[in-house]
C-alpha cells in the first residue's frame, strides 16, 4: 500500500527507499525529501528492527518486512542475534521488492547505512533486475563488496562520513545520490533497431577460438552478442541477466563451472548455473565445454586429495585439474538433469575431439576414453526432447564454431515460427 503525503503532486517515478529507520531516520528525513522534490513517488521499507519513525511516511513497517522472512519481528529482538536480524530482514525487504518489481512499481531504489545498512540495501537490490537504477551510500563503499554486489549493476557511494545524523558533508552526499537517481531514471536508452535479438556466449581461454568464431558470425547475421568469462563470477552474470530477460538465446559453449561446482574449484558460480534460460523458455545450445578442467590457484593451493590427479599448470596462478571418470559420469548427469526440464528448446552439441584445448589430440589433458565416458552420461539420461549432435572435431575451433551457430540459429527461428 502507497503512503503519499497531500503536499506532493502526481509522481512519473517511483522509486523505493529501504534502510534502517529506526535508528537513521533524520538521514532518511533528507533522502525522502530529496526525492520528492524531484517530483518522483517513494515506497518505503523499514529494516530496523528497534523502530520506526513519523519523520516521513512509512510503507512497509518492519513488522512486515520480518514475516515476508518468515518471522516475527518480536522474536527477531527477543533473540538478540545482531547478523540473523539483518539476514532476515534483508531477505523480508528482498521479497517485498520483488513483489513490487512484478507489479512495475519499481524505478529505481536507493538506500544507505554502515555495516548493517549496506548489508540489507545490497540484499534487498537482488530483487531489481538490470537496467533498472540502484544505488546505495555506504561507510564501506571503497571496501571489497564483491561478494555482497554480486552480479547486480548498482551505484555504491561513499559516505565520507558516519551515516549517524545530518551534517554539511551528509547532506551533499543524499542530495548527490538522489539527484544521480532521477538522472539515471530520466535517461533514455538508444535502442539498436537493427538487432535481431541478443545472445549471450560463454567463454574460457580454452574455447576462446571457436567463441571468437562464434561471435563473428552470429554478429556478421545481425545478432548482438555478449560474451562471459566462465570464471564463476562470469557464469552467474550471464544466468542473472539471462533471469532478467536480457537476452534471447543462449550458447553455453563453455560450461567448465560446473565442474569446478562438483570438485571445489575456484571457478564455481553456484548450483543455478545452467539453469536460467531453461526456467524462461529460451533457446540454448549447451556444449560441454572445458568439462575436462577443475580451476584451483597456483599449485600450493591444489588440496591435498587431488595432490596425486594430473595437473597442469596454465599460468603461474592457475593449476587446471583433469577431471576423471567418475567426475564425468556425474557431470553428465547434472548437466542433463538441468536441461531436461527446460521448458525451451535445447541442443547439445558433443565435441567428440576433445572438450577443450589442452583435450585436443596431442594435448595434456587428450583422454578420448574419459570423454566418452561424459558422453555415455549424457547420452543415457538426456530426454528425447533434447536434440544431440555429435561432432568429429575438437571443441576449439572454427569448425565446431559452424555447428553451434547452425544449430542455435535454427532453434531461434524455430521458436520464432521461421
């Protein structure tokens, strides 16, 4: 439910506001004022546990922010557990924004605090999906926020100072990032009108030749095509922005995360991976691509289980494992339990040269048996929805590079009614 003040007129922007009221809530005065004043509406959310406040209005009160986690906010303060009250109600606010992105009530969201602050804001953002504006001011902003920032395209603004009341350098501060807000919502994007669609590619220094080829040509048909870094930070972007409904087909040609997810590997991007354009129906080829890899650091960082696995070092910081039997006859399954329920068309292609450079004839990590071994499992649980080809060449290389584009293309036309 929208609270309006009557001294504001009809808004063209919504924006949502979410903090900790109870105890920044002069701080959050100045924030709501900012935006109002640009003429946009505000929805707030209340994360703070303790309170409230009568400074502004007040959307969603924590009582309701902590049962949208699943809790009471009663008991959240009986248990006195400082990280599970912040845990929970970024999780609560998260909901409640996803909610209003669903409805189209969200333009832009903004919020702001230290430790605690930060942590809510950047949990509730996950609920926003690309392209729409973020921004949070944070005490820790020049810190490492990697891991809290993820995958989502948000502004983070130092503070300078504490936000622990008003001051001369505070009041910049919300004055600047609310004013930054309403410009980002204000500008308009160029659309390219002669796209045919957008494909994302994923990539490792092992496929990056027939990537390259990939790309040419898909773009050389009018398709834009973005390209990720199958790094774990990589992999997770594209199923993100894939969730977010970026783009219209998806050529995984380079799904070695999964292994690095199944053996602990420093290129893992969670148990989600492959399974975005599955959930939205899009079209994807799906290629085992550098499945024969585990990624860890240098050597020393190798655990002392795998000491004795055939190891070789790519760089002087990357030490690639050589993925064995009974890890491929795994792999094979998890990849095909993920595309069988995809509710969109899927192609695997199998590389039957090999499923990455160094698995080239020749190469380090050449094992033509363990590969089959992949392929047998993938063969044996694959629904007959899913269409498999079979191809007599290495992965990386322009050759293999034209049945992927063939395939792809054909799946995209098909959905299309071509």
């Amino acid at each position: 439910m929208k609270v309006l003040s009557n001294k504001y007129e009809t808004k063209n922007h919504t924006v949502v506001m979410v903090g900790c009221f109870d105890t920044k809530g002069a701080d959050f005065e100045y924030m709501y004022t900012c935006l109002v004043s640009k003429g946009v509406e505000v929805i707030t959310i209340n994360t703070g546990v303790m309170g409230t406040t009568n400074l502004f209005p007040v959307n969603f009160r924590a009582e309701k922010v902590a049962l949208n986690a699943g809790a009471e906010l009663s008991k959240i303060r009986e248990g006195n557990d400082r990280g599970l009250a912040l845990e929970l109600m970024g999780k609560g606010a998260e909901s409640i924004i996803a909610d209003l992105v669903g409805e189209g009530k969200v333009d832009g969201i903004i919020g702001m605090g230290g430790g605690g602050g930060t942590f809510v804001t950047l949990k509730a953002i996950n609920a926003v999906p690309f392209g729409i504006p973020k921004i949070c001011i944070s005490t820790l902003a020049t810190k490492d926020l990697s891991k809290k920032v993820g995958d989502k395209d948000v502004v983070l603004i130092p503070s300078i100072v504490d936000v622990a009341g008003l001051n001369n350098i505070s009041r910049v501060i919300i004055s600047q990032a609310a004013g930054a807000l309403y410009g980002m919502m204000e500008t308009t994007i160029q659309k390219d009108d002669t796209s045919k669609g957008s494909i994302a590619i994923s990539v490792f220094g092992n496929t990056t030749i027939a990537a390259d080829a990939c790309i040419q040509v898909l773009k050389s048909k009018g398709y834009d095509v973005l390209a990720f870094h199958a790094v774990g930070t990589g992999g997770a972007t594209m199923e993100a922005l894939t969730s977010d409904g970026v783009f219209d087909a998806i050529l995984d040609l380079t799904t070695t995360e999964l292994a690095d997810e199944l053996c602990g590997g420093i290129c893992s991007s969670g148990p989600e991976r492959l399974t975005a354009a599955g959930q939205l129906g899009i079209p994807q080829v799906v290629v085992p691509g550098c499945i024969d890899m585990v990624n860890f650091g240098t050597l020393s960082t190798v655990p002392e289980k795998y000491k004795n696995r055939d190891l070789f070092g790519w760089a002087p910081d990357v030490t690639l494992m050589r993925t064995n039997v009974e890890e491929n006859t795994i792999l094979g399954k998890i990849i095909t339990d993920k595309i069988n329920i995809a509710k969109g068309p899927v192609t695997v292609l199998l590389p039957l040269g090999g499923l990455s450079k160094v698995g080239g004839e020749g190469e380090v990590f050449h094992d033509p048996k363990i590969d089959e071994v992949l392929f047998d499992s993938i063969r044996k649980n694959v629904n007959k929805s899913v269409k498999i080809v079979e191809v007599n060449t290495n992965i990386n290389t322009a050759l293999f590079a034209e049945y992927a584009v063939k395939e792809l293309l054909e799946l995209i036309d098909k959905s299309r009614g071509i």
